[in-house]
C-alpha cells in the first residue's frame, strides 16, 4: 500500500513508549492506519488510531475496549490478528493489528477482473474460512468489502477490520450506513435484524464484483441503498458470458434479499463455495513445448499448427476454458515463444485472407514454407495408454449411468418439503425431516437472546421449502445468550448506568429508589454483582439515590428515642418529638406523619 505523499505529524511518535508510528497507510472514516514499529518485540505491526472525536467519547472508548477484546479472541490464519489495545494519557485510542504488507482485494481487482471461477473462488474460500471461525464465536464483521481483505506477499488471503466494528457502529447515528454501500445487505440499510447473513451477502457482492468486473449497482450512495433493498442482484452471467452456472447461482443465493432465504453463516456458504469449486473442470495444462515431440519453430522462426489445436487455443482464448487460457497466455519456452502464444488465435483461424509468413491458412493445416517442419502438438500414444484409457472410459461410463439412475429414478430424485421445527430440540427436529424424508441434516450453532439452549431456530433453507431427497437442509441451533460480564455500576449517574448496562448487552431492570445523602440519581447498589458472567439480554436491578423520603417510614414505637430518631433522619424525614411533663422512660409511644416530618410522642 501507498504511503501518504504529505507528512502526518503523527509519523515518528511514540504511543505508550512501545510503538513507534512510520507512516500513513490509509484514513477511514473512523480510524487512520499507520505501518508501525513494536520496539519491545521488534515485529512490525499495524497501527490502528482512531479519530479524536471517537476516543473523546468515554462509553465510546468502553465499548471499542470490549470488542477490541472480542476481536483479539479470534485467532485464525485467514484473519488479521488484533495484537494489543491501548488508550493513551492524552487520549489516543489505537489498535495494535498484524501486519500485512501485500495489496488489497481491490488491488487485486482492479488488476485481474473479470476474474476466472477458480481464481474468484480461491480468493473468496479463505475470506469465508475467516468469517466462518468469527461467526461461530458470535462476531459479525459488518463491513465485508475488497478493502478489508489483505493478501500477503506470498499470497495468503486475511479479512482484516474485525476489531471495533461494532462499537463504531452504535456510536453512528441511526440514519448512517455502516461501512460501504455498495455492500451492505438490505437489513443494513433498512430496519431488519443484522446477523452473519449480513456479512454473507457482502461476500457475494464481492463475488459478483470479481467474476465482473463492477459491483451490481451504482450511482449515487441513496441510489446504491434503494437499489439493494428494491431489486434482486443479477446473476455475474447477465453481465459477462461463461461465467458457470453455479457460479451464477452462489452469487444469486448469497446475495439474496430475504436474508432467511441466504445460507445461514460464512461456514454454510464455505460449504457452497467448496462444492462450487469441485464442480468446475480440473485445470487443463498442455504438454511442456520443452518435452513434448513438438516443433514450433523453424529456420523461419514462424509458428504453425494444425486447425485442430489452433481451435483448442482459440477456445481458450474466448473464455471457454479460462483455466487454459492462463494456462496458455503465460506458457513459456523462451522469450520468442512467450511473445507468440498470446496471438495464436488471430494467426490460426482467420480464413479471410490473412497472410502469415509462411503462407495463408488453408484446408486442414497452416500453409507453411517446406523447410518448416510440422508441428506436432498431441504425442503420439502407446498401447498401454491407449488401454487405460479405454478402462478409465468404461468406468465414467459406469459411473454416470449410476448416477443418471440416481438422479432420474432412485431417491436421490425424489423431492421433500421442509417441515416446521423451530422451537424443537435438536433430536426432535432431527427425526421430524427424516421423517418428512430428509436425511441429509447438518446442525449449525449460533447464540440466541429469545431461543432457549439445544432448540431450533430456524432451518436453512427454510420451513416450507421443496428440496431434493439429497440435499443438505442445516439446522440452526439456539446456544442460548452469549455470555458478558456485569459492568460495575456503583457510583454511577443512573444514566450513565443504563448506558453502560445496555452496551454490555443486558437490559435495565427495576429502578429502585432510596433516600441517600449522595447526589440524587447516583447508583447506590446494583443485582447481578459487578463481574457476574451472565447470558447476553440479562436485567440488571438498580438502586439509586433520592433526596426525598421514599414510601411510607418505618414504625418506630416501642424504640428508645435516640433509635428511633436515628432510623427516621437516616432516610430522609424530619423528627419532632413531644415529651409530656414528667416523662422519663425515653420511649416512643405514639407516631404520627405530616409529609417529610415525623411527630413523635415520648415518654
């Protein structure tokens, strides 16, 4: 990545005395990255600092520390690893990430879109094994796009930007879009619930994006947001041919606007992704022009091949087997044989009159001058492979008449409507789609503030839904709330406290109130205790200071006075006592209330 080309004034500082900022790498909208320097462990790292008008904030600054927390738990190769979080005496609030120097999914489009299937899927399968392990530790990325996935100099693909999402996100007006447009599923934009569905449909915006060359919709950022929420995105083939059908639809279910119709998580996806893949044909790579029989070049230096191989390369070159046409473009025996491939289509297959050197091309073979010699591009082969061949033959042959008898007649054609299981447990649902004639069930887990543990949220695809007799229908299962830790709340403003209870994921209980001489509305006492590990959703009860009395005050008749004064002032009333002539028990024996004042009678 580029440096910036004017100096940041925080190039050369020092944060914590144990990172050293080097230079600018890039400026978001909430944080600027910088290449930095851990001088304790001589490592590079990355410097995540976020913007000062985002640390100022004290609840901001608390939730980023806590998912700051969530993101370092997530340790996984095809992830940037978050190293270390720090907030500063003056207020600098960073992120220490691993350091990935290689370019960004973005580079990577811009240089090679339209992007062959296989190369698409093998960029996309490490970014979805990244998001996979984080949703089955119940984080969601949120701003999925080519920018936030690095490739390393050797080629490794990481999802980058885990940390602080989500605290970003509640500190952003309820009318913002979080992250880029051009990605964000519909409920991102609209009022649904966000989940790992979410970060699926980005998945298959950038799927789109790679097999295309451009996202599906642009124009203005109001524009891109109508169009996600009202419009389907087109299948990558509308826009450029040959693109495989299950390419087309791995985009089209990915990006689906019913997120209840997308595949549950990345790990679902990953799954489609891999069956994708091993659908596709196996690469095509041509016998080596150093090894095979063939001779490409003459006295004349000029190629020439017979019509048969010429329309292979041909077809190739026009996107029909792109494997081969890589294959083929980057082919080498030396520089001449490097320039040459690349044009085999145009010197091979005009019949309108081109001329090569050697001569047109006519009939069945390229007109050459006598003294080149023909090319043979097919080694000749011998019994023994022409043998095993026809073995390897009979046994496709076998192997696909199974597979048609399969498909057409047996169970596997036969189709299965999904049935209702939500709300059962896992065995129970289990037995409900065998018996509906599912028997292809996988089960996924996901945390759950509303689903009690062990039960069935939902099925994917969903209940209703017509499936084949060997199609996998996953069953989503509840593990019931996340668990978080009770922030201490003691001390607090009683806003301030709801706050704090809500961004841990709890929810505020009662409000109880009682007479203190602490400032009015200060938390007096909290339940759950401070540090309980509770489930995700949990209430939390407050108490907190009045300055008033509150209710009724307590019976003190039958205290000695100097008690029952004590108990009443305590709380908050005011005491008068009337002592008849004579009295000398110092016993209370009558009370009476005028609003805050309490009359006593004692003798």
């Amino acid at each position: 990545m580029p440096s910036s080309s004017t100096h940041d004034p925080r190039e050369g500082t020092r944060l914590e005395d144990r990172y050293t900022v080097l230079r600018r790498i890039a400026r978001g909208g909430s944080a600027t990255v910088y290449e930095g320097l851990d001088e304790r462990l001589d490592r590079p790292v990355a410097l995540k600092i976020m913007h000062p008008h985002l640390a100022d904030d004290s609840s901001f600054v608390r939730r980023a520390q806590r998912e700051a927390r969530s993101a370092a738990r997530l340790q996984h190769p095809d992830v940037v690893a978050v190293l270390d979080q720090g907030h500063t005496p003056d207020g600098v609030l960073y992120l220490a990430l691993e350091y990935v120097g290689g370019p960004t999914l973005r580079d990577v489009i811009s240089r090679e879109s339209p992007m062959t299937a296989r190369r698409t899927l093998d960029l996309l399968i490490p970014v979805l094994r990244g998001l996979a392990q984080a949703h089955r530790i119940g984080l969601i990325h949120r701003d999925v796009k080519p920018e936030n996935v690095l490739l390393t100099e050797d080629g490794q693909v990481k999802v980058a930007d885990f940390g602080l999402m989500r605290a970003v996100d509640e500190h952003t007006a309820s009318t913002t879009v979080l992250g880029t447009v051009g990605y964000a599923a519909p409920e991102l934009v609209g009022d649904g619930p966000v989940d790992q569905r979410s970060d699926v449909y980005a998945v298959g915006i950038m799927a789109y994006e790679m097999l295309t060359g451009s996202r599906p919709y642009t124009g203005t950022a109001l524009q891109v947001v109508n169009a996600h929420v009202s419009r389907d995105v087109p299948a990558p083939s509308s826009a450029v041919p040959g693109v495989p059908p299950a390419l087309d639809e791995f985009v089209l279910r990915a990006t689906a606007r019913d997120a209840a119709r997308r595949p549950a998580d990345a790990a679902a996806l990953l799954d489609l992704a891999l069956a994708v893949r091993r659908s596709l044909p196996a690469p095509h790579d041509p016998p080596s022009l150093a090894e095979a029989p063939t001779e490409a070049f003459g006295r004349t230096g000029r190629w020439s091949a017979s019509t048969d191989d010429a329309a292979t390369v041909a077809m190739a070159s026009q996107g029909q087997d792109p494997d081969a046409t890589r294959v083929m473009g980057t082919h080498r025996t030396g520089d001449r044989a490097a320039a040459i491939l690349p044009h085999l289509d145009g010197e091979t297959t005009s019949m309108t009159g081109a001329q090569s050197a050697a001569g047109p091309l006519t009939g069945s073979t390229a007109r050459r001058a006598p003294e080149v010699p023909r090319v043979h591009l097919n080694p000749v082969l011998s019994p023994l492979h022409v043998g095993v061949a026809l073995i390897l033959f009979a046994l496709l042959l076998t192997v696909a008449g199974f597979l048609g008898w399969w498909l057409g007649s047996a169970p596997g054609s036969a189709t299965a409507t999904v049935p209702g299981v939500a709300g059962q447990d896992t065995a129970s649902a289990e037995r409900a789609l065998n018996a509906a004639g599912i028997s292809n069930v996988g089960v996924r887990s996901t945390t759950s503030r509303d689903a009690p543990e062990g039960t069935v949220i939902s099925t994917d695809p969903g209940e209703s839904s017509t499936v084949s007799g060997i199609e996998q229908v996953n069953l989503l299962v509840s593990e019931g709330p996340a668990r978080v830790d009770v922030p201490a709340l003691t001390g607090m403003a009683a806003d301030a406290a709801r706050s704090a209870v809500t961004d841990a994921g709890l929810a505020v209980g009662t409000v109880g109130r009682t007479y203190s001489t602490q400032a009015v509305d200060t938390v007096l006492s909290q339940s759950p205790a401070a540090g309980a590990s509770v489930g995700e959703g949990t209430a939390v009860d407050l108490t907190v200071a009045a300055d008033t009395p509150q209710g009724a005050p307590p019976n003190v008749v039958g205290q000695d006075e100097g008690e029952a004064r004590s108990t009443l002032e305590s709380q908050g009333y005011t005491v008068e006592v009337a002592t008849p002539v004579g009295s000398h028990l110092h016993r209370v024996v009558r009370q009476r209330e005028e609003g805050t004042t309490v009359l006593l009678t004692v003798l």
